[in-house]
C-alpha cells in the first residue's frame, strides 16, 4: 500500500531516524549519519510529498483445537 505523506527535511530525517536499523546503530554513529544526511537532504529540494510504501500483514494464531 502507498500514502503520500507531507514532506520537509525535517520529516525525512526523522522518518530516516524511525528506522530499525537506524535505531540500532551506536549512538554516535547514528547522529554522524543523521547529520550527512540531514546536510544531502538540505543542499537540495524536497518535493511537498513523499509516497510512504508499507505493508500490512495479518495472521492467525493456531490453537490446540485447530488440527
């Protein structure tokens, strides 16, 4: 599924931020990269929106009567 989203460097960077694996990193590494990007984003333009992919899964949790 796609939605666009409002976008501002701002947005992009936290959304960048929101990440597992952005997350993940030691903190220092984390703000460098955040930084760098933060700079890219910044020298250039930023369209008002951005489409946001995701997707949704659904399951079911098999019980002891379900055979």
């Amino acid at each position: 599924m796609t939605a666009p989203q409002p976008a501002s460097p701002e947005r992009i960077v936290a959304l960048l931020a929101s990440m597992s694996w952005v997350a993940a990193m030691p903190p220092r590494e984390r703000s460098a990269l955040l930084a760098k990007v933060a700079a890219l984003i910044g020298d250039g333009s930023t369209p008002p929106e951005l489409p946001i992919q995701f997707v949704i899964g659904l399951a079911r949790l098999k019980t002891r009567l379900d055979s």
